[in-house]
C-alpha cells in the first residue's frame, strides 16, 4: 500500500504562488507517474499536471505557463510550483500516484484558495 502526504496549500492572492509537495512512502520503483489533480466547488476532478518516470510532463490547458511540476525520485517527492495563480485555481488539490499496473494511489488533499 502506498501512502502520499501532501503539503503546501494555503491561501494566497491572486497573482501569487505556492508550491505543493507530495512525498509517497514507497520507493519509486514501479511508478509509472506522479501528478496532481484538482477538484473545484461542484465541479469534476481534473488533471492539472503529471509526470512520468522519465521525466515526461503533461499540463492542463489552463495552467501551462504558470505551473511546473518536478520530482526528486531519491526522495520519492513530486512537486508543483505555481506562479501567477488565478482565482479559478482555487480547489482541493489531490496527489496521484499511479503504478506501472495502472493502480492509482491518492493524498487527502490540500486547499488552495486564490483570493481576486
């Protein structure tokens, strides 16, 4: 079982940045990817970014430009800075683990709330 504890929400004004950290508790062999999704007030869960094993990344639309997702495999931590964040980036932001069997894992999540 892994387990992904998340940290870095908080709130912050428009314009601004954080910078989410999510550590998973197992090595990372047999991760295919790490990423973050995000879930808005009455809204569907989302992909915002993800990234594979071998560096590979891919972006939500709406994000590309302002967020960069990275990941340190020694510390089994993925990261994603966000820069000029918009109201519309407010919601819960969960962690996702996803094996090389297509399991996915996921964090409890973190709030980000971006005040206009």
């Amino acid at each position: 079982q892994v387990q992904l504890v998340e940290s870095g929400g908080g709130l912050v004004q428009a314009g601004g940045s954080l910078r989410l950290s999510c550590t998973a508790s197992r090595s990372s062999f047999g991760i295919n990817s790490m990423g973050w999704y995000r879930q808005a007030l009455g809204k569907q869960r989302e992909l915002v970014a993800a990234i594979t094993s071998g560096g590979s990344t891919n972006y939500a639309d709406s994000v590309k430009g302002r967020f960069t997702i990275s990941r340190d495999n020694v510390k089994n931590t993925v990261y994603l800075q966000m820069d000029s964040l918009k109201p519309e980036d407010t919601g819960v932001y969960y962690c996702n683990l996803r094996n090389v069997f297509g399991v996915d894992y996921w964090g409890q999540g973190t709030q980000v709330i971006v005040s206009s």
